[in-house]
C-alpha cells in the first residue's frame, strides 16, 4: 500500500520491533513486549510514557516479573491490553495488582500485513483464553485502527477462575503533566456523569483535580497521590500535552451496558505522577470454548496551539 512504510527495528533494545508509518505519524510495535510502544508525529516525540528502567526487556511467557523476588506487574509503558477486571486479579494471580501473565507480561507472536501487524498472545493457562490484535495506519492522516478478540480457547484453570467474566481493556499510558478528558453523558448511569473509585489501601486523589463542563470531564494529572475516574462515556477518552491531543474512539454497546465491568464502566482515566492511563472496555462475557468478545479502538493525534483549540476539538467528537 502506497504511502505507508513498515520496517524492522531495533528499538531501545528489543531485536523484533517493527516501525509503521506515513508522512505524518509513526507507531512501532514490540512483540517482546506484547504492546505498542510509540504514537507521535513522524519527527515528533512519543505520546506515550515509557520506563527507561526496562528497556530492552523480553519477557518469558507466562511467567511472573519479579524484583527483589516480589512478584509485581511491570511498569514498561505504551499500549496494552488486559483480559478482565482488577476486581478479579486476586483470583487469577493471589494479588490485585498483578493481572495475568500470560497476557499482560509475554512476548507477542507477529504477522506482518500491507498496512499494520497482527500480534497474537500465548494461549493463558489461568484463563484459556488468547488475544488478537490486528493494528493498523491510514495510509493518509494520524489515524489508527485496533482490532482486537479475545477468544475462548480451553477451559480455564479451575472452575473459580472459570466464572470470571472477561473483557478487552485497552490501556495507553500518557507522560505527565497533561490534562485528560473523557465525554459527559445526559442520562449516565453514576451521580454527577462519573465514578470516583474508593481503595482498600490507597487515597483517590481525583477529586481534587476534576471539572467538568456539560459536554466533557477534565481530569489535571496528579502530582503525587494517585488518581481514578470512570464513566460510562460512549465514544471517546482523550489527553492533552504539549499541544498534542491523542484521541481514541470506541463503540458503545447500548444493550449490553448493565454488564460492563466495574459498575457500569466503559472508560477510566488512572495517573500518578509518572503517567495517565486511558483505558477503554469492552461488555464483560463469559464465555465457552470457541465464543469471543470483539471490541476496537480508533486512535488520532492533533495539533493544538492551546486549551480553546482542545475545546474546540473534543467539541466535534
């Protein structure tokens, strides 16, 4: 496809990542990783954070990230996806913290196409379950398209981990400061338009750092304490810095919206002061062998000159 170019290369360590760009933007995948690790305009800088302490690494599939012999979710930073709700970690893993192996911290197999890659999970053995995501660059423009399936592949684990309903969760962690928006809804499900989640063993800083207008939620990152805000916003979650703004868009499955995960949330923001998650989930389903869950995203990069032009844009969404 003309005007788009993918080519292999070594990124900040990792031997099999793959660059795809146009005239205007770049992304490049990490199959070591599983995630996608830069989104920024062609002589631009990354959106995305990343953590320089694991650079270069690969991770073992299946196995757990250790430091210190502490068993942790590692911090890499970009894009990736989980397979289900936090509320459910402890089943799977014995923390809630630490989301599956298998998923969240192993190497991707990878396809090649004309205009993207399609990277493919290991099979989980705690959830028998893959991930499959074909990414893709419009051969003009910024745009981005992910599309993602969860599949049911064996039976899981134990019949506990078997109940546990699934759902495609797209998280893009964003370097800080920045401000993130996510889009107000008439007749929201939760007090006010948003949820400000309560934690067993943490503070929520988020209350102190939102406004809102009638069309959008604005969340200023934080500067120490974490943060979290959801909502069951329909089309869009978005971030502001440096005067770029990353937009992703998704679909709203108005039938299925009493099953999304977390009270009803179909998007959350999360920071602290290293970085801001967008994240965006599908309906939760459980499934049986052979079912799966579809869900995709949609990304685009603006430039902006300041916060009327970010009005302006997310105006329009």
């Amino acid at each position: 496809m003309s005007g788009i170019n993918i080519s292999n290369i070594i990124y900040k360590g990792w031997k099999k990542s793959i660059e795809i760009s146009n005239s205007e933007i770049k992304i490049i995948v990490v199959p070591e990783t599983g995630r996608i690790l830069f989104y920024g305009f062609v002589e631009g800088e990354n959106i995305f954070y990343e953590n320089k302490e694991l650079e270069g690494i690969v991770f073992s599939n299946g196995e757990y990230f250790k430091k210190e012999a502490k068993i942790l979710a590692p911090d890499v930073g970009g894009n990736r996806v989980l397979p289900c709700s936090e509320e459910y970690f402890h089943l799977l893993t014995g923390s809630r913290h630490v989301p599956d192996p298998f998923i969240n911290a192993s190497s991707y197999k990878v396809s090649s196409l004309k205009n993207g890659v399609i990277l493919e999970s290991p099979i989980s053995k705690l959830l028998g379950i893959q991930i499959k995501r074909t990414i893709t660059i419009s051969e003009k423009g910024t745009g981005v398209k992910i599309e993602q399936e969860l599949i049911k592949k064996v039976a899981a684990q134990n019949q506990k981990i078997e109940k546990i309903p699934l759902t495609i969760w797209s998280l893009s962690k964003i370097k800080t400061p920045n401000t993130s928006y996510l889009s107000m809804q008439e007749n929201s499900i939760f007090k006010n338009g948003f949820l400000i989640p309560e934690w067993p063993d943490a503070k929520n800083n988020a209350s102190i750092n939102i406004n809102t207008t009638p069309s959008f939620l604005e969340l200023k990152s934080s500067e120490n304490l974490p943060q979290k805000v959801g909502s069951d916003a329909k089309k869009w979650v978005a971030g502001f810095l440096e005067k770029q703004v990353f937009v992703e868009t998704f679909n709203f499955d108005t039938e299925q919206k009493e099953s999304y995960p977390d009270n009803g949330t179909s998007v959350t923001i999360f920071g602290n002061n290293l970085f801001t998650e967008l994240e965006c989930l599908s309906p939760e389903k459980t499934l049986k062998i052979g079912e799966s869950i579809s869900y995709d995203l949609h990304w685009s990069l603006h430039s902006v000159k300041d916060k009327n032009e970010v009005n302006t844009l997310l105006q329009r969404l």
